[in-house]
C-alpha cells in the first residue's frame, strides 16, 4: 500500500494531508509565541515605574519592514495562484518577488535595527543621586505631567572603554534629545521620526550608576523581550525564505512539470506559514515600537 | 524513459525502489513507522532503566547516608568524575544531578519514547489501517531529534561541574545560577546543556504529534469512523494534541532561560539578587513565578501524556483478555477528551505553596477537583469491563490488570493534594513522590510492559515466554509497592522530598510508623527498589531471547478484534497487502449466534446479523 492523500484530498475531511500537517504546527507555533508574549505581559506588568522604556526603536522602519512583510503576504498568494493557472513564468516572477521581500526584511533587522540598538548607550541613575542629574532627567516636569519617572539618561557612548576599564571614574555620553531638554513638553511623547542624537555632553559619574550598558539583551527586561522575541520571529523569516528559494530554484521546476498540483500544495503549505509569521510581526509590532 | 512516464505504467515503483534499500535506510535511517517505533522502543527502554540505575545510586544514599557505596562507588569515579563520589561517598551535588536527570530522563526520555512515540508508530497506523505515517520523512527526523536531546543530556554528565542539579522541574533563580561561575564552562555547563538538550526534544514531540494527529485524521481506513477507532487510537490521538499545544509554552520558557544563561538576559531574575554574598550584575525585573508557570502549563498536561497512552493499551488488553466488548465505549471517549481539554486549566495546583490569592487558588482546585472525575470515569469503566468476562489470565492481563489498583491509588492520593490547604502540608514531601509515582510507575510503565507483551508478536512473529514472564510481574508488584507505599507514611510525618541524607538529621523523625521511623523506612525502600532492578533481568533476557526463538505463532494470537492483527506479523513495508475496510466496531468480542467469541474490524456485517442487533450502525463503505 502507498500512502494515500499526499496530493488529492481526502473526501470525507476535504484535506490533503500536508494541510493537515500544517495547520497543526500552526496551532503549536501559537502556542509558542503566545507563551512569548504572555511573558512579556506579565514582565511588563511586573515593572516598577519607569523601569519600562518608550520609544526606543525607530518606528518609521519598522513601519516599513511592516509592510514589506504584509506585501510579500500578497505576492506568496499570487506565486500560488499563478501555479493553478499553471503560468510558471509569473509564478517564478511572484517567488522571486516574495524572496526579496523576506531578504530585505531581515537585512533591515540584522544590518540596521539591531546594530544601531548594540550601538545606543543607557545608565540607570541611582536612586539616590536622580536628584544630582535633575536637569538631565527633568523628574519635576514629569512628576507635574503625570509621566512615569525617568531613571536612565541614554545616548551614545563617548569613551567605550569606560565599560570595562575601572580606572574611568565617568561616562562621557552624547545626549538623546530627551535628556538633553527634559523639560520641553515636545519630549512628553516619544517621536514618530526619532530624532538624531544632540551634540549636548553630559559626564555621569560611575558611582551614581546603578547599570549602564549598551542597548543588548541585558539593558532591561524590554530589550530581552524585544532581542528574544524578534530573533525568533527572523529565524522563521529565515527558514520561510530558504524554503520559498527550494521551490523557486530549477529543481522544483522538474516538480512542476512532473505533478504541478503537488507543487502547487507545496507553495500554499509554505504560503499558510508566510502568514503565520506575517501575522507574528503584525503583534510584534505595536507591542514593541508603539506602545 | 523519463521518470514521469514511469511513475504511471508501473503505480509500485516506488515500492520496488524500497525493496532495494540498503542496510542503513532500512533499519537506521528509516522512515517505516514501524522500524521507527522499534527504535524509539529501544531508546525508551534504555533510557529508562539508565534513569532507574540513577535511582538505586540515589537509595543507597538515602538509606545509608554518608557511608561509602561497595564495590559500585569505587568504579563510579572513573565514570562520572573524581568529584561525585569520593571515596564511594555521594557528594551533594551529585546527589542533586542524580535527583534531576532521573527525573528528567524517565519522563522526556524513557516514558514519552515508548508510551507516546514507540507505541504510537508502532500500534497506531496499523491499528487505522494505513500503510505509514503521514509523514515519514518528518517521523524519522523526530526520532533523531530525541536521539540528540538523550545524547546531549548525556554529554552533560561529563562536563565540568555534572549535570544539571536544580530538579526536574529546574526552577529559577536555582536553576540560572546552578553551574555558572569558577570551574564552569560557558555552554558546556549541566544545567545549559539541559536547555538545549531539552529543545531537541521538544521538536521531536512537536513533530511526533502532529504527524500522529494527521495520520488519525486523514489515513484511517475505509469505513473506519471515529466511533470505530480503537480506544488506544483515541489517547495516543488525545496526547499528541496535549504535547502539540503544551510543549511550546515551556519551549518559550526553555529559550527564556537559555538567554538568562547565555546572553545574561534577566527574564527569570527579580532585582537585587544577591548569590553568594554578591549582587548580581544584571538588569533584574523578570519574574521567578513566570517559569513556574511556564513549566506547569507544559508538565499538568506532561503527566496526562505520561497516563493517557498507558490506559490506551490497557483498554485494548482487558477487552482482549475478558473477551467481552469494552464497557462504556463511549463514555471513555468523551472522558479522555474531557480530560485533555481540562487538564490545560489545572496546572497551578502545583504552584500552591507561591500564595497566588484565594480567587485563583479556588478557581483552580475546583478545575483539579473536576478534572478527577473523568479520571475515576475511565477507571470505572475499565472495572466494569472485567465484570462477567471470561478471563484469560495472560502476561500482558496480568499487567494490566495489576494497573487498575495502581492507578486508582495514585489517583485517589491526588485528592488531598488538590485542596490547598491539605497541599501546603504534604507539598514537597514524600507523600507527593508516592502519589504521582503509583501513576507512572506502577502505572504507566505497567501498561507499557503489557503492551510490550501484547505486541511483541505483532513485531516478531514470536510470543515472549509465559514462565519468565510471570517471574517479571509478580516481584516487580511486590517490589513497586513495597517501595511507593511507605512514601506516603513517610510524606506525612513530613519528610521532604529533596533532602539528601534522606531525613536522618531531621528532629521529628524518631516518630514511628509501623514499628519504623520516617528514616529507618528508607532501608526496606531501597532495597526493594535494588530487588525491582533485579527482577527486570527475566524481562530483558525474555525479550532478547524471544526475537530469535520465542513460540512461532500466527498472524492474530491472541484472537484479537482490531485491524493490526489482519496484518502479517510482523508487517512488511505498507503493512496490508489489500487496503482493509473496516465494517464494525473495534471490540466485538463473543458476539451471539458466531462460531468464534471474537469478530474482527473487517468482517462484514452478515444481514442475519444486523436483524438481531438492533442498533447495527448503517455500514459506511
Ligand atoms: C486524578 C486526579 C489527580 C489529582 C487531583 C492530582 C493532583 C496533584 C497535585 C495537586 C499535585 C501537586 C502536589 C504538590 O506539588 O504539592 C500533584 C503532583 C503531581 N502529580 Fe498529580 N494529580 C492527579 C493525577 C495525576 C496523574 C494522572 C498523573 C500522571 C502521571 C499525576 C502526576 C503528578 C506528578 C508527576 C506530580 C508531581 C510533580 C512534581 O512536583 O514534581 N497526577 N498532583
Ligand atoms: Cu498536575
């Protein structure tokens, strides 16, 4: 006996099998994430005040890694539909486009995104000495706003070897806007468009550091969830890339000439997951750069 | 010729390309469910009793403390490193790793291999009617997924500082601190190892049960509906979803916790935390408590796994062996779907001792409460199945027999656990470890032996000895009880369970139970447990030497109703030589009015037949 419903479908569920097979590790991969996000909400209703960052990331970007990842949600569906009209060119055309899309995604997430963050510096203040850098935080203006309390001052990092070497007493930072005019109300809310880094220095001493370090996985709780979480969405990026390339190469070309229905399944499998991750990015991004 | 034209004048091509196979896509790298479900066997059963050995070690501690092990405890060194058993003496610490990897292995890689994955490839397509898995492909990757993970969490017994040492259960802060520092290494740490070990197997159980839910949905055969699928097609088809939806929550978690370790994130580790004297350097604001979530949302329903396929085959041999159809057919059915979807809202009552709030904590004992009815259910059920049969009293009905009892002993001892005012005694004590162990050792492992006995001409063609037989079941009886039931003694005068000199510096252990103290029961425990690993020596002697030359027997020896044993034994590759249909349900034992008192699955319904049963379903061909 051979197996049955590899490619036909079964009548009574109306499935061939693969469908079957992914729909089921769908439901697992919710799981899976969902388990994700659930510790992000609990660590974020965990976290004290202030101790939870806004506006961090740069949201134009992301807006727009958005809608690459939404449009090659599109053209998965239209490489799949050229397949059952059986027009192999635009089908090959559709993938490459997909492809792309997914490429592009993540060099702007591993290129750009993230090593920006490696390069963003933040010491927490004591909470003793908050006061000593008052003009840098601006807590009475955000006490008066009903703000959450400011405890960190970022920007970027003058002298790196402060990180490291004990005998640099203080950290030369060059100011985010922020903390270089905390009071200015156009600072309440963070910025669509980030605004560059000022010229404005500020030394902070070490000993009223609590922790200071680049924007990496140990920052804070945020930068864990977002590092984490991210990195997992771009692995399945990843791994729905090199799975479109399998099927756009010549290799499944001989499919399609062989069994063009099979081929045809095999894309709308590989398509169903494409939305999964698409939809992933869909939570990801609110949780992360807007709210 | 092109391939395509050959595809379609000769439909068993593929099957000749099969045939021509060699030796290592035959036996090793293969994606013949049934070779695969052999291997998983073979895995399990010696995970299993690598995970018990690690246990005896364990006793002698407990029942001897600080006294050097004969003979063994000089060797051990030379094993396991100069640092674990000094002068035959168990350090703490390996004590520690002992305690976690037994648990670790047992469950991950000795119960869930053979009771889910070895019996599930093996007994579920046959008994459905299909010629492979779904996927064969996707099977065999998940079999060498588990065969990583075991090879992983055995590597980290070797590496500097032992294996992981923090419980099964692996909490944090514990867990995240536990082999870091001097004398550790990076990734090849215990604990680390056992993240990622972990993650190995929990991609194999990923791809088990969603290959194991596709083929029940979609290869069933012919006229085989689900009201006709054997009860053991019913757990396996409820576990895999239990493992498919629970599993990447803590797979979440295990990530967590490997960043925690690797790249010093702080998603398990409140503020402020100080180890050793010194504050550690991280950013702090995770969340203790969230992994015991994380972990309990996997391991409530990680225990139904560990039950469900166990009373699977215990329901296809009490039907065989009583020759009567197995009672409340249905009502099994819908308890154990019950049960797989309540047991997903349970998993706190393990969490009892955090204080989560009277709101919560009621909300959960009454789903826990709940949850026990079904349970009692499928007992009941099984019970009233005996009544009236003509028993056999076979070696696989004798296991299976014996699980009744076990079973609802451990059931029942689950009760008082359920009420937190009763748990926040006996948590953490021996009274626990008793409780869920007369569900799965007893138990389960007791339903997996029957199974092994049942199936094993399904496998070979030959029959495993009676005799031997029943010299493995009786003293392993024996032996389980005397072991697990002076562990509720013992949890009630309050021992706990993790203490590594098993309760002799403790005040309140010169109480006397039974003419013994709390302490001094730790001897007749060990050495029972020490006689069980004897009494498996018949088992495994039986089982190699049955392959080779056990009683030849026919393709259904135990004139037996389901379609696996329409089957040749063993099955060649794609199983049937003709697709079988099935035209009744799967237990139609001592039906009226027939020569034989067994009717199989692919026996028509004969029209005389269907005028005396009244409620003859419409037959779906
Ligand atoms: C039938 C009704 C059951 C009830 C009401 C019940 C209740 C409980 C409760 C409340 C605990 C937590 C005790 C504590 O840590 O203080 C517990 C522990 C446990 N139960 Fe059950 N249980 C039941 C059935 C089962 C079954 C079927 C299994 C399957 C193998 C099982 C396996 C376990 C295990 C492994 C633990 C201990 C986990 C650990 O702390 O390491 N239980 N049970
Ligand atoms: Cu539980």
């Amino acid at each position: 006996m051979e197996i049955p419903y590899t490619v036909s479908t079964r009548p009574d569920t109306g499935l061939w099998n693969a469908k079957v097979g992914i729909w089921l590790f769908l439901a697992s991969e919710v799981m899976l994430f969902g388990g994700l996000f659930s510790a992000y909400i609990f660590l974020r209703l965990d976290a004290p005040p202030g101790m939870w960052p806004h506006g961090l990331l740069n949201v134009p970007v992301g807006t727009m890694n958005t809608a690459i990842l939404i449009l090659s949600s599109v053209t998965v569906v239209l490489a799949w539909a050229a397949l059952k009209m059986r027009r192999y060119r635009a089908y090959w055309w559709y993938m490459l486009a997909t492809i792309s899309c997914g490429v592009i995604f993540l060099t702007v997430k591993l290129a750009y995104e993230w090593p920006q963050k490696f390069e963003h510096f933040g010491a927490y203040i004591k909470p003793e000495a908050l006061g000593k850098y008052e003009q840098y935080l601006g807590n009475k203006h955000a006490a008066e706003k009903d703000l959450p309390p400011r405890l960190e001052i970022t920007g970027h990092l003058h002298n790196r070897a402060a990180l490291n070497d004990p005998n640099i007493k203080e950290y030369e930072v060059a100011l985010d806007p922020l903390n270089a005019d905390p009071t200015n109300p156009a600072m309440d809310r963070p910025h669509f468009f980030p605004l560059p880094v000022t010229d404005k220095i500020a030394k902070i001493e070490k000993e009223d550091v609590e922790r200071a370090t680049m924007f990496l996985p140990t920052h804070s709780a945020y930068f864990a969830s977002y590092f984490t979480i991210t990195g997992l969405h771009g692995m399945h990026v990843l791994g729905g890339v090199l799975v479109f390339i399998y099927m756009w190469l010549p290799v499944s070309k001989k499919l399609y000439q062989r069994n063009p229905e099979h081929l045809a399944n095999r894309v709308e499998v590989a398509g169903l997951f494409w939305h999964f991750v698409d939809l992933i990015w869909i939570f990801v991004f609110p949780l992360f750069y807007l709210l | 010729m092109d391939a395509a034209t050959s595809l379609e004048t000769h439909p068993h091509a593929a099957e000749h390309e099969h045939h021509e196979l060699g030796w290592w896509r035959k036996y090793i790298f293969s994606t013949d469910h049934k070779v695969i479900g052999i291997q998983y066997g073979f895995t399990g059963l010696i995970f299993l009793f690598f995970g018990f050995s690690l246990m005896m070690l364990m006793r002698w501690q407990l029942a001897y403390p600080g006294q050097a092990l004969p003979e063994i405890g000089k060797f051990l060194p030379h094993i396991f490193g100069p640092n674990t058993m000094p002068d035959g003496k168990m350090t703490p610490d390996f004590y520690n790793s002992l305690g976690a990897m037994h648990g670790t292995i047992m469950v991950f890689l000795g119960i869930v291999p053979l009771a889910f994955a070895a019996f599930g490839n093996f007994v579920v397509p046959l008994q459905i009617g299909a010629p492979d898995m779904a996927f064969p492909k996707v099977n065999m990757a998940s079999y060498w997924a588990v065969f990583v993970g075991g090879i992983v969490m055995l590597t980290s017994f070797f590496v500097p500082g032992g294996a992981a040492k923090s419980g099964w259960t692996s909490y944090v802060p514990l867990a995240a601190v536990a082999d870091t520092g001097p004398g550790h290494l990076p990734i090849f740490n215990g604990q680390t190892l056992w993240l990622i070990g972990f993650i190995f197997l929990i991609t194999s159980s990923l791809l088990g049960a969603i290959n194991f839910i596709a083929t029940i949905i979609q290869l069933r055969a012919k006229g085989l509906t689900w009201m006709r699928l054997p009860f053991f097609v019913w757990a396996q088809f409820v576990t895999a979803f239990l493992l498919l939806l629970a599993f990447p929550p803590l797979e979440a978690g295990i990530i967590m916790q490997l960043m925690d370790r690797v790249a010093a994130t702080s998603f398990f580790m409140p503020a402020g935390l100080v180890v050793n004297g010194a504050a550690m350097q991280i950013s702090g604001g995770g969340s203790p408590l969230l992994w015991q979530h994380l972990f309990w949302f996997l391991a409530h329903p990680e225990v139904y796994v560990l039950i469900l396929p166990g009373m699977g085959i215990v329901a296809e041999i009490l039907a065989n062996n009583s020759r009567k159809p197995l009672w409340g057919y249905k009502s099994l059915v819908f308890s154990v779907l019950t049960i797989g979807f309540l047991s997903f809202i349970v998993w706190a009552h393990h969490m009892w001792l955090t204080g989560m709030g009277s709101a919560v904590s009621a909300f959960f004992q009454t789903t826990t409460l709940i949850i026990s009815i079904p349970s009692v259910i499928i007992l009941s059920a099984f019970f009233i199945s005996l009544w009236g049969g003509s028993i056999r009293f076979t070696v696989p009905m004798l296991f299976a027999t014996a699980f009744l009892p076990m079973f609802g002993i451990g059931g029942l001892t689950g009760i008082p656990l359920a009420f937190n005012s009763a748990d926040l005694y006996l948590h953490d004590t021996y009274y626990v470890i008793a409780h869920f162990h007369y569900i799965v050792a007893p138990g389960t492992i007791f339903a997996l032996f029957a199974g092994i006995y049942y199936w094993f001409p399904k496998a070979t063609g030959r029959k495993m000895n009676n005799f031997w037989g029943k010299v493995h079941f009786w003293p392993t009886l024996i032996c389980m009880n005397v072991i697990f039931l002076p562990m509720f003694l013992q949890g009630m005068l309050g021992m706990h369970r993790r203490w590594y000199d098993g309760g002799q510096g403790w005040t309140l252990s010169g109480e006397h139970v039974w003419g013994l103290t709390g302490f001094q029961w730790n001897t007749p425990i060990s050495w029972a447990a020490w006689i069980m690993g004897l009494a498996q020596i018949p088992f495994i002697i039986n089982f190699f030497w049955s392959i080779k030359h056990g009683k030849k027997v026919n393709d259904n020896p135990w004139e037996a109703t389901t379609l696996e044993w329409t089957a040749p034994s063993p099955p060649p590759h794609g199983n049937f030589i003709t697709a079988p249909i099935a035209y009744r349900g799967p237990y139609e034992y001592s039906l009226p009015g027939r020569d034989r008192d067994y009717t199989m699955q692919n026996e028509p319904v004969e029209p005389s037949e269907r005028v005396r049963r009244k409620t003859a379903e419409p037959v779906l061909v």
